[in-house]
C-alpha cells in the first residue's frame, strides 16, 4: 500500500538488492545497463551508487577491513606498503641512486638493489608483491574497465576493490588456520 499522500510514489527500492547489482559489476565489470533488472533499473543503481560513494562507505568497509585483519592475522611497518610479505624491497639498476638508499633508510626498509653486470635480485619466475597485488585488484572488473566520469564513484570502487581483496585474503588465512563446519571447500575465493 503507498505511503504517499497522493499516492504517486512507488515503493524505494531495498538496499539490499541494489547493492547485489554493484557486486555484480564490480566483480565482472558490466555496465548498469547490463546488470539492471525490470525491479532495479540502471538510473537506480547508478543514483544508490553515486549516494553511497559520497557517504564514503567503501572507505569505511575498506578500513573496517583493515582493522579485521589486524585483529585476526596482524599487519607490520611492511604491510602499509603491501601485504606483509617482503623483508627487502628489491629495485632495479635505475633506482640505485642516493635518493633510494635515503628513502629506503627513512622508512626503515632495507634494500637489494641490482648492480650492473650482476643479475637482478629476485628473477622473473617469482612475481613481486606489488605486482600481485595489482593483480588482486585487477581480478575485479569494474576498476580495470571502469567507464565512471565521477571521481567520486571511481574511488568508491578502488577502496570496494580494495576491501574485497583483504576480506579475501582474511578468509583464505581463516581457512588454512580453522575449522568451523560451512568453511569454503574451493581455493579460489571471489
């Protein structure tokens, strides 16, 4: 039954569904036109998506995240940068300049720097840490095929990305660490 005086409006579409729509572009990177249903248009998810986005909520998810993993699992100084992982930054010939070795010294990181005539540090058959996690983000459509013109929403997405990425990585560190009866069976974990 309408709630509306002149009994006009329809009834707001739940949150609920239309955040359904978002994780589904986000996840494959279809535009909302793609996604959209006949009970959750496109102009819906794209008006809910551009108001969640200036409420800053996927920051909040993204840090809640944070905070989570921290808890349960444990960040250090190095996690700030990546995902805890690296002990020594590995570079190239091309930063082996003062600057480097200063801003290594600074943040208290240390370096393996290549030399010329020396192979590299860390060979081609391991991929770096950053350069996984570039990829972790890049597993996600919608911030690799993004079409967004608000930078508002484009950040939504990133931090969205970025939430999802430590909330997986919490679950893959739960799964090998505990056992509780409706634990995921499979590895890859979306």
């Amino acid at each position: 039954m309408p709630t509306h005086p002149l009994s006009c409006h329809r009834q707001r579409i739940a949150d609920r569904r239309v955040f359904g729509r978002v994780i589904a572009a986000q996840v494959h990177g279809l535009s909302y036109g793609r996604i959209a249903s006949p009970g959750c248009s496109d102009r819906t998810i794209r008006r809910r998506l551009r108001d969640w986005a200036e409420l800053g909520l996927a920051e909040q998810v993204h840090l809640l995240a944070l905070e989570a993993y921290d808890r349960m699992i444990g960040r250090d100084k190095v996690a700030a940068l990546t995902d805890a992982a690296p002990g020594t930054v590995h570079l190239d010939q091309g930063n082996a300049g003062a600057p480097s070795w200063a801003l290594l010294d600074e943040l208290d990181l240390e370096g393996d720097i290549a030399r010329h005539g020396v192979p590299a540090p860390r060979q081609a058959g391991s991929p770096w840490t950053v350069e996984r996690t570039h990829r972790w983000m890049n597993g996600y459509g919608k911030p690799r095929l993004c079409t967004e013109k608000r930078c508002v929403v484009v950040g939504f997405y990133l931090f969205f990305a970025a939430a999802l990425v430590v909330l997986r990585r919490l679950i893959q560190g739960a799964r090998l660490r505990c056992r509780w009866p409706s634990r995921p069976t499979t590895r890859r974990l979306r």
